[in-house]
C-alpha cells in the first residue's frame, strides 16, 4: 500500500482500515489540497470524462483521492460515508486508462466498511506521471492549491520542455556509460547499456543493499528477484547466455558495487578466459547507494556464420535484458520505499549494417540478412513512475525498446514481453 502525504508532519499516512481514516478525519487531518481530494462518491456513469478530469490533474505532481468520505462544507468537516465497492475500482481504472490522453496509470486499494463489507472506501493514487500533462476533451488539466484547473498553453509547454529535459539527463548518463565501455577496444560484438536513476531520492538510497559485511550475498539475492514465475513466463526464449543471473562474481564499484562475469572483475578490467565458450561474453550489474542502477551486456550480436564476418543482433535479447532490469528497479524502489520518478535509458552500439536474430532463417545461417540497422548506434530514453514500474512494465518496456524493434521490422515477435495483459 502506497503512503499519503498529509502534512510535513504527516508524510507518510498508509490507511489499511476504516478506524484509520476516522482517526484522521478526528484528527483534523483530512482536508482537500494540492495532494489531496476527498469525495463522498464518483460521478454518475454519464459523467465519466469529470473522473478524468481530477485524475488527470494529479497527474502532474502525484496525489490522492479517497471515495468514501463526505464534506461539511459550512463547518470545513469529514464523515465516514461507505460506497458500494463492487465494481468501483475497476470503473476508475478503465477511466484512467480510457479517456486521459495519453492514458494514466493509477492504483487503487479498496477499504472494507466494518458494518458492511460490501461496502467501504477506495484510495486511488495517481502518481506523478512522466507524460504529464494528460489531456481530456481536449484540454489539459493540473491541481491548484485545493481544486483541479485548466493549464493555460504556457505552462503545457513548460512541462512538454520539463520532460524533455528529464529524458536528456537519462541521454547523459548513458553517454557516460557507453563512454566507458570496458571493452570498447575488445572484438566486434554489438554492445547494450541500461540505465536507471531516481530523480528525487535520498543519496543514500541502496547503501543498505550495497554496504555491510554482507553486500555480495545481498546482490545476489537482489537479481534472484527479477527470476519470478511471472517476469519468466514474459521473456521465455528471449535470452542469451550470459544471463543477468550469470553476472556471478561480486566486485566493489566507485559508489557502490557489482555483479558481474569473472571475466569483467576488478576496476571493470576486462580479461579473457582462455578456452571458454566466446570468452568476449561479459555482464555486469552495477548499484550506487544514490539508487542508480546499471546493466552492461557484450554480448548483442554474433557472427552469421564462418564464411563471412556478418554480425546478427540478438534482438530477443534487448527486449528479455530490457524487462528484467525494470524488474530490478522495480524492487529497488520497493527495498528503499521509494515512491518516486526514474530517469530510464537504453543504449546499443556497433549496430550498422547488421539485422536482427529474428530475420534469420532459422534452418539456414546462410541466408541473406534483411532489415539492416543503418546506424551505428541506438539511445531511447524515457521517465517512469512506480505505478507504471508494478502495473505496466511491459508498456515502459516498449518505450524503450520499441523504436529499435520497429526499425528491424520485429516487434510483432514480442508482443507477450511488451504487454501487460
């Protein structure tokens, strides 16, 4: 369940029960403001667009409606007041997803009435939004001090530029990492270089996962959670060896530590093992106690056979790498009880002139290769939020990865890793 913000001395209210609501509201904590509303019920069914209209005007900086609770308006007071929750919180979310544009993505925790279970309260979060503002009917909407209002052009632009400039930070960060690139002179294998950072967390957000005695044993334990049943049935027969579970030996890193293949160890100096299968093969994760996160793959392509020095991209494996390590972010945020943005980023390089795994004939690596990268190197980069990182990966997943799948003429063959159906 995601916190409240209800005053500087308040930051952190989690409802669970009706008692804790009426705690607030005899507290006089519960009162409507930029971060939240409270209403005794939703808009008629006819009037779905003004359900759009307060969600998306949250959207901006992230808030809170609670359904359930009816306003004195003369005396400035709250009441209990349960709703029917059959069907609500499917309602809000079929809104959400429906009629903003682009579309929000929300979270909803229902809680049961004592008196009557079928009735109760539902807490609907809209976390800030990387694509905010969110038109409706045609207009943009943000939150003032305590009702929603229309954003007049010069501040929908501001945040159209905001965005932007997010996404140029994430560009930056991962122009550091490809320009350290700890094999950028070993072989010719297509490199893939992931990038993700909190944009409002404290600087020592991972140090618990990354510091102690224990910090090797922890990594290890930290990748085993994006090997769940359900992130393995999404990118089932999209990986290569090394896998990000490969990433088996553990290394101190300036500002944090990794995991990685022995052949990548200290100060991230690569060293061949002799007589190994494709000793070029590397992986590495790496986590900073400010909650970065890095991953870094050699292996992005190989030759199409002996006779030629051809390369295909392994096309399955950006999407398979690009999911997992959204899982990771996803339970870094969740370790350190961070609810905040992250600037994400994707880079693949040495790309020209080679075509994706998926165009090959598989009973032939002879064949002529089609749909041929024309440029050395790709970079996407977007912002994410903690609803879309548990509700809708696979969406985050194809931002990042979509362009570059589209250029190959391949994303038809992921449509189960890119959806979160």
């Amino acid at each position: 369940m995601i916190s409240i913000y209800l005053s500087p001395s308040n930051p952190r209210w989690t409802p669970k029960t009706e008692a804790d609501l009426q705690a607030a509201i005899t507290g006089g904590l519960i009162e409507e403001k930029h971060y939240l509303d409270a209403k005794e019920q939703l808009a008629t069914k006819g009037d779905n667009k003004e359900l759009a209209r307060d969600l998306s005007s949250f959207a901006i900086d992230g808030g809170t409606m609670i359904v359930g609770l009816a306003e004195d308006k003369q005396n400035g007071t709250f009441s209990l007041a349960p709703q029917p929750l059959q069907g609500l919180p499917e309602k809000v979310e079929q809104v959400a997803h429906s009629l903003p544009d682009p579309p929000l993505v929300i979270l909803t925790d229902p809680i049961k009435s004592e008196a009557d279970p079928a009735k109760g309260y539902l807490v609907i979060h809209i976390p800030a939004s990387p694509l905010a503002p969110h038109m409706v009917d045609g207009r943009y909407f943000g939150r003032g001090d305590k009702t929603k209002r229309i954003l007049p052009d010069s501040e929908v632009v501001r945040l159209h530029e905001r965005r932007r400039n997010a996404e140029q930070d994430a560009l930056a960060l991962l122009k550091q990492e490809i320009d350290n690139d700890p094999m950028h002179d070993v072989g010719k294998q297509s490199h893939m270089f992931l990038v993700a950072q909190p944009l409002a967390a404290p600087r020592d957000m991972l140090l618990d996962l990354t510091g102690g005695p224990k910090w090797n044993m922890q990594l290890a334990e930290f990748i085993n959670k994006a090997y769940t049943p359900e992130i393995n049935a999404r990118v089932d027969g999209l990986e290569i060896s090394p896998k990000l579970i490969d990433a088996s030996n553990g290394y101190r890193r300036s500002g944090g530590a990794a995991r990685a293949s022995n052949n990548l160890g200290e100060g991230r100096i690569f060293t061949r093992n002799p007589g190994t299968y494709h000793d070029e093969n590397a992986i590495e994760l790496q986590v900073f106690e400010n909650g970065g996160l890095r991953l870094f793959s050699s292996r992005l392509s190989e030759r199409l056979n002996q006779e030629t020095e051809d390369h295909f991209l392994y096309d399955p494996a950006v999407v398979g790498n690009t999911r997992r390590f959204l899982a990771l972010v996803r339970q870094a945020a969740a370790d350190a009880g961070y609810m905040g943005n992250w600037a994400l980023a994707l880079g693949i390089t040495r790309l020209r002139g080679r075509g994706p795994y998926t165009s090959v004939p598989q009973n032939s690596r002879f064949a002529v290769m089609r749909n041929r990268y024309d440029r050395d190197a790709y970079e996407q980069a977007t912002e994410t939020t903690w609803a879309e990182l548990n509700e809708t990966p696979g969406a985050v997943t194809r931002r990042l990865v979509g362009s570059f799948l589209r250029t190959l003429a391949a994303e038809e063959y992921f449509d189960t890793a890119l959806s979160d159906d």
